[in-house]
C-alpha cells in the first residue's frame, strides 16, 4: 500500500503579516478549508512571518479576525495550539537553523560570501549584457579552507541551495499534471539569510514537512517556486505532499488582481457591509469547483444558469464543491457580481436580522460614538446631524471638478495630484499626525498648498467643500474605506477624461 493512502488529510494556509488581510487569502483559505472538511482532515494556520522587513504589528490578529468574520475556523494555529507548533515561523528559527546544518553537511546547500556590492555589481553586469541577472555560482565550490578562513574572518554569508546545474525538475500539479522547469531558470535560492532568519522557502518547506502536510494548496503565483520546493525536499530525503496551484483571482481587465484596481482587503469588504455569507459564495465561484456554479438539470445534463444557481452556502460548499471541476482560467474578481450577490443576502434577511446589520455595521454605537464629537461643535438641531455627517454613511459621494479642482489649478493638474495623494495615504500611519505628515510631504513635493491640498481630499472624501475636520474623519471612516473612496475618485475621473476626448 502506497504512504499517500494512509496519511490523513492535513492542509494549511500560510498567510504573511505584512499589512491588511487579503482577499486572496480568504479565496485560498476557504478552499482548504473545504478539501480538510471534505476528508475529515485538519485545517492548520501558520504565521508566515519571517520577513521582517514587511512586518506588520497588527496584521496577524486582523488575519484571525477577518477570517472568522468569514466562519472559516482552523483546527491548528498560533490561537489555538496544536501537536506540531510553534505555528509562528518567527518562533522557530532554532529548527530551521538545525536544518540548515543538515543540508550543509549533505552538500545540498552552501555557504555563499559575496557582499552586498559585490552582488549588485554582478547583477548590473548581467543586465548590461543583457543576460536575466541570477547568481552566477561562484562560491558552490569554495574549498573548506576557505570557508574557514572566511568564517574566522566574520564574514557574513547566507546559505543556498545548490540546484544542479543541468537536467530539470518535474513535479505533479493536481490541477495541471506535470509541470517542468529547466534547472537553468532556477537560481540557487538563498535558504539563510545573513541575519539568521530563513527564507520563504526553506521555511515553508521545513514546516510544511514537520507539520505533516499533505496537500499544498496554494495560488498559482508560488508555482515557480515549486521546484526550488520539491529538491529541498529531495536533499531532506522526505515525502513531497500534493501540490495544488489554484488559479489567481483577476481584475476585469485580466492582470492578477490589485488593489489599483479592486479593493483587497478584507477589513474593506467587512466595514462597506458586505456579508460574510455573500463574500464566502462569491469566492467559492471563483474557483469553478461548484458543479457548473450550481446545480446541474438531470434530464438535460445541461447546467442550470438561473440566478439561483450561482447562490450557495458554505454547507452546500462542503457537499458539493469538486477540486477536479477546479477550471484554470483565471476567475474575475467581479465586484459587481459581488454586489449583486450580496444584494440577493440582504433582500433574504427578515427585517429584523436586517435591521440588525444595520445596527452592526453603520450605526454601532461605537461608529456613532466617534462620529457625534465631530458635529457636535458645529449643530444647531439634531435634524441637522444627516447634513454634517452624511459622507460617513454614503457608498458614493461624487464631487463635480466645481467642487473638487482648486481655484488656480486645472483639472489635469488636480487628477494627477489625487493619484500622489493615494499612493501618500496608503503609505501613512493611519493617526492624525502620520495622516498630517505624509500629506504635508506629497504637498511639499509636488507644490500643492495645504490648503488646496486639503480641500481636495475633503471634497475626495465628503463631496463639498466644508465638513467636519478632515483627518478625524479619515480616522473614523477608517483607512480600508478611506483608501477606496479615493481609487475610485481617482478611477471615475480616469473614465470621465477618457470619455471626453
Ligand atoms: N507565506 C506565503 C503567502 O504569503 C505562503 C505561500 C504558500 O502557501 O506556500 O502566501
């Protein structure tokens, strides 16, 4: 009997913190959850977080969050526990620095001296003859007294794995069968970083294995990073696990989604008010596994393409979702199909379970506790708080260019300002100083006054000219949503000036 039989069903999804919980991470994580629940298997959660570069303090708790909101539940992780943790990769760089030694010592790996301007001198070198700039190889076959000499030196180095030099990897992809990569387009990846910490890579595959994964499921993007994956595994002499490339969520336009074009994160979709059911549905369409979106007529074998076929729930997911009807186009992220959907699960609810989203999401009393300071100073009725306060229980607030453009500026000028002031908000802290601060550089940069500056964001955000004061607001409407209204101001006038040519 092959091992492949007797091993039970165990999956993960590996998510990095590194800023706000993807979409893409709820897409993948509900198809493992199905697989582990369709098998009687185990979901694991494991914290990708060896990138300390891309940190972010708070991503990993608004990951649980978010993924709960969702109803997708794992058996093993950093909140829960379980038999094989730390599910933390930041808590585990003893073992993979013990597994670093093995593949030293097995001479699948090696220790690579280069500095970091030696590095990039290489790399521009390459790109001057126009060769894909990749390590040239130099130190595979440093003599051992050289590696001493270097060490007692104190020189810094990272480990990499010595991918053969000719021949090429073949591995399984369920989806896909088999998949080759020539060992001439793979680079001897770096395993060990000089700091210590590992990369991606090695960890994955390390914990992947001691956490006895079975199946990889993942998004089509680490395909290339596969093969790197299946010879770690060779020079550890362990079992590979299944790997399972799903295909990437698109924009409309076709180019893997981003948040240029979509909004991502899944704090946005929550605080919009969209329901968890409707969002879970949506992205159970995106993988093609619901029996041609639905239900499938006996008599005619034809799929039923009735409005009611495209809605199930996460029970109906479970019975019904097949990884083989998995199709390998990319599915579009439509947010106007999401809409839609989501509108079929708000007309569904009772009026009082309506009311009661109502209460949750728009008028908690912890949203209407941050707006009320905010007018307060400047009401005479209470009848009046709707003209104040409007713009934070709006979807669409569209300024007209009377509105929006500054008075010695044209419409031109003033597009292409909004798109700085994006990218500035995206990258600031979401407090009124760092909101302050990163407005104020771009101003600066790009010779906007701060008032101008502001009154174009005001406008952006509340669709006039006076409102309660600006950064408070951005706070209290929150930054996944602040950051949409602005792409899509960006957006809608893109469309308009295209229009009018
Ligand atoms: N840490 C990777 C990510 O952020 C995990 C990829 C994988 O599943 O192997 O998606």
């Amino acid at each position: 009997m092959s091992t492949e039989n007797t091993r039970p069903t165990r999956v993960r999804i590996a998510p990095s913190p590194t800023g706000d919980p993807h979409v893409g991470t709820a897409y993948i994580g509900l198809l493992n959850y199905i697989f582990a629940n369709q098998r009687g298997g185990q979901f694991v959660l494991r914290i990708e977080d060896t990138d300390r570069t891309r940190f972010v303090a708070t991503s990993e708790q608004e990951i649980f969050d978010s993924l709960h909101w969702l109803g997708l539940h794992w058996n093993e992780g950093p909140d829960v526990g379980g038999p094989y943790g730390p599910y933390r990769q930041s808590e585990r760089t003893e073992i993979y620095r013990e597994h670093v030694e093995i593949l030293l010592a097995n001479g699948s790996a090696y220790r690579s001296f280069e500095t970091a301007e030696e590095l990039e001198a290489l790399r521009k070198a390459q790109l001057a003859a126009k060769l894909p700039p990749r390590y040239n190889g130099a130190h595979r076959e440093l003599t051992q007294t050289q590696i001493d000499a270097y060490l007692a030196e104190g020189r810094p180095y990272v480990v990499r794995l010595k991918v053969p030099i000719e021949g090429e990897t073949t591995f399984r992809d369920e989806l896909r069968g088999d998949v080759k990569f020539s060992h001439n387009n793979v680079d001897d990846q770096v395993l060990m970083k000089s700091d210590g910490f590992p990369t991606y890579h090695l960890a994955n595959v390390v914990d992947d294995h001691l956490m006895h994964i079975t199946d990889v499921i993942r998004a089509e993007e680490w395909i290339s990073s596969t093969p790197k994956h299946v010879l770690l595994y060779k020079a550890f002499g362990w079992e590979l696990p299944k790997f399972w490339h799903m295909p990437l969520l698109r924009n409309l336009d076709k180019s893997k989604i981003s948040k240029r074009k979509n909004p991502v994160s899944l704090i946005y979709y929550r605080q919009a008010g969209f329901l968890p059911q409707a969002m879970l549905n949506f992205l159970g369409l995106m993988g093609g596994g619901m029996p041609a979106g639905g239900k499938i007529d006996p008599a005619t074998g034809e799929a039923d393409k009735s409005v009611q076929a495209e809605i199930f729930t996460l029970p109906l997911m479970l019975e019904q979702f097949a990884f083989d009807k998995i199709s390998l186009g990319g599915p579009v992220f439509d947010l106007v199909k999401l809409k839609w959907l989501n509108g079929e699960y708000l007309r569904a609810l009772t009026p009082e379970s309506f009311l009661t989203q109502l209460k949750t999401v728009l008028f908690s009393d912890d949203y209407l506790a941050k707006i009320a300071p905010l007018v307060q100073t400047r009401i005479e009725t209470l009848g009046q708080f709707g003209d104040l306060a409007d713009f934070f229980f709006r979807d669409d607030v569209t300024p007209s260019a009377e509105v929006f453009v500054p008075k010695k500026r044209t419409l031109e000028e003033t597009l292409t300002f909004s798109v700085d002031q994006l990218a500035a908000l995206e990258a600031a802290d979401w407090t009124p100083e760092g909101l302050d601060a990163a407005l104020r550089t771009v101003g600066e940069a790009k010779q906007w006054s701060v008032k101008e500056n502001f009154m174009l964001l005001r406008a952006i955000l509340t669709g006039r000219t006076t409102s309660p004061p600006l950064l408070e607001s951005l706070i209290v409407f929150g930054k996944a949503r602040s950051l949409d209204r602005v792409r899509r101001f960006v957006d809608t006038q893109k469309k308009l000036a295209t229009q009018k040519r």
